[in-house]
C-alpha cells in the first residue's frame, strides 16, 4: 500500500514546489526586517526552497499562521481583519514593500479573506508572493512560494490585482480587491502612555 501513495505523494510535492520561471531575481533587495523563517527560506534572496512535507497540501492549514509566521507580523484573526487590526500597531501602505503583508478583501467566494507575504517587488504593478491555501480542491492547503501578482487597478494603486493561477500556469482571469499592504515594522509609541500612532504610508 505505501507504495502506491508514494507515486501520488510525490506529484503533490513537485506541484507545490514548482517554480514559475521567467523570473530573473537577481538585484532583487532584501532590506526589509523580515522574520527569521523568511530568511532561512531565502538568505540570499528570494527563491523557492522549502521542505517536502510542508509543501504537500494540507486541506486544515490556512493562510493565516502561514502569513504570520514568514513576515513576523504578529497578527491573528480572519485574514480580513489585518488591515484593520494593524493600525497604530504597524505600518500600513497602498504600495507592496518586500516583506509585507498583502491583505485581500472578502468576497463571497472567499468571506474571510485571504494574507500573502510580499517575496519580491519586481516593478510598480507586479509582485511575487508566498501564500497558503490560496488553492482549492485536492490542493487546499497547498504552499505556493514566489508567485506573481499583478496590479490592475486604474490607477496603479493596488487596489485591484490578478493573482497567479498554478492549475493553468497563468495569472488567474478574475480580479481581487485589496485592503491594502501591512509592512513589517512595527509603528513607534506617540507618548510614553502607551498610546500608538496611526502610520499610513500613500
């Protein structure tokens, strides 16, 4: 029996390993106060390296602890509630920085929303990003390393992208609205009370 589920396994860990090519990553910073995670995963600039077993599907994992665990934002609850509940705490911008959270509006298709670490910032309308369970099917769970994202708002804003479609080895033909980018530095107090200041970055 083992070894017939290792054919499958195997499948399942070269489909979320892939990388997209065409890429050139070389010159890419890696300025930003990332977490320790990002840069075991990629000391010398972004690329896609990660064990077998956590790249295999995993239909219980989510975007979320995923998230927080490679930027090192210390945020929890529903991916759409970041934007909200990084203001006053960390920096926030409609522009991606390396390390940054991008932070998806809920749809009804996807009423939580959804988190992805900003891996690389390749021009002002495209990004790549690590994220988890941005799949579906017999890939929800799966980790997707160094995807493209591409902004395709009217004004260059973000406020709207297209996203990477692994199944069909293109961006995806539907458009997602964003909240909009948490980066990973925290916001310094106001005052010694403890009280924080609001930091929009436009």
């Amino acid at each position: 029996m083992p070894r017939r589920i290792a054919p499958l396994a195997a499948l399942l860990v070269a489909v979320g390993c892939a990388s997209h090519p065409g890429h050139d990553y070389r010159g890419v910073a890696t300025l930003a106060p990332l977490s320790d995670t990002f840069r075991s995963w990629r000391p010398d600039g972004p690329r896609t390296v990660i064990s077998r077993r956590a790249a295999a599907p995993d239909p219980s994992a989510e975007c979320v602890p995923f998230a927080r665990d490679l930027s090192g934002i210390a945020i929890v609850g529903d991916a759409w509630t970041w934007w909200g509940q990084a203001a006053g705490r960390y920096a926030r911008g409609r522009a991606p920085e390396l390390g940054s959270v991008m932070v998806f509006q809920p749809t009804e298709d996807m009423p939580l929303g959804h988190v992805a670490v900003v891996t690389a910032v390749l021009g002002s309308r495209e990004v790549l990003v690590s994220h988890r369970n941005w799949a579906g099917g017999l890939e929800k769970g799966r980790i997707d390393l160094d995807r493209p994202v591409q902004d395709v708002s009217s004004r260059n804003d973000w406020s709207s992208v297209r996203v990477w479609h692994e199944a069909t080895g293109r961006l995806g033909p539907g458009a997602h609205r964003l909240a909009g980018f948490v980066h990973a530095r925290e916001v310094p107090p106001r005052d010694g009370r403890g009280r924080f200041e609001v930091a929009e970055v436009r």
